[in-house]
C-alpha cells in the first residue's frame, strides 16, 4: 500500500503525523495507527490561501475567457458592420 497518492487528490484532512490525506492514503494512515483530524478543526486556516488561490485562478480563467469571447463577438459585430457599410454603398 503506498503512502502517497499517486492521483493527486484533494486533500480531506490532515493526519496526526502532518500529512494531508486523501481517501486513498487515509486508510495507510489508519492502519499505522494514525488519527486523522477535519480540516475544519486543523489545516483549516492554513489552506485558506491555496483555497482563494484557486478561486481567484478560476475567476481569472472565467475573465479571460469572458474577454475571449467579448473580443469575438466584437469582431464579428464590426465586421459586420463594415459588410452592411459596404452594401449600403
Ligand atoms: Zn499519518
Ligand atoms: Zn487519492
């Protein structure tokens, strides 16, 4: 059984020994003697940066993909345009 996971889960909650677990390494742990604690009541706080850092990663993908698709459509409404000026001449 491997101490680590190989799938790059995310984290349930932290051991005793300081690891963080998934479900996968949870149960190493168990049979080690280990005890895992909530998240809640430990890595809580000191997770909180990563937490916003994705947050705050995703919003950003969701802007650039918002400025995307807003220069899309810019582009097509304009070149629109320029058809119907061209046509209207
Ligand atoms: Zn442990
Ligand atoms: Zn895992």
């Amino acid at each position: 059984m491997e101490s680590f996971c190989a799938q790059n889960c995310q984290a349930l909650v932290k051991c005793q020994c300081g690891e963080f677990l998934c479900s996968h390494t949870m149960g190493h742990h168990m049979i080690l003697g280990h005890s895992a604690l909530s998240m809640t009541e430990t890595g809580l706080m000191s997770s909180f940066p990563s937490i916003f850092g994705l947050i705050s990663e995703y919003k950003e993908k969701i802007v650039q993909r918002g400025t995307y698709l807003t220069q899309q459509v810019g582009k097509l409404v304009s070149s629109q345009i320029v058809r119907l000026e061209q046509f209207e001449r």
